[in-house]
C-alpha cells in the first residue's frame, strides 16, 4: 500500500468516525450521510484526500 493510499484512508476513517458522532449526538442518519458527504468533499477540495498522483519533475 503506498503512502497516497494510507493517507487517504486515514483522512476517510476520520470523516466516518467524526460523521458517526455527529450521527450518535443527533440521533440521525441523514446527519451522517451529510456530514460524511460534506467532509469527504471539502478534504478531496483541499488536497487532504489525493485523488490523482501528482507527477514529479525530471532533474536535469
């Protein structure tokens, strides 16, 4: 597993477990499904979630 791919399964266990406690505080699974969704998308947004490898510049 390479390194992109721990990061971003870090970043996505994290949405879950946060979106999870949302859920449990409210009661609701709609306020699971938005505050994943909402997480997971603003991640991919920054940068935090990778979803293409970047390419590297050759050296001269």
């Amino acid at each position: 597993m390479t390194a992109r791919r721990k990061l971003n399964s870090a970043a996505v266990h994290g949405a879950f477990v946060i979106a999870g406690l949302i859920a449990l505080a409210t009661r609701s699974w709609l306020a699971f499904v938005v505050s994943a969704v909402l997480m997971l998308a603003t991640a991919a947004y920054d940068g935090a979630i990778r979803l293409t490898a970047r390419r590297r510049e050759k050296r001269p």
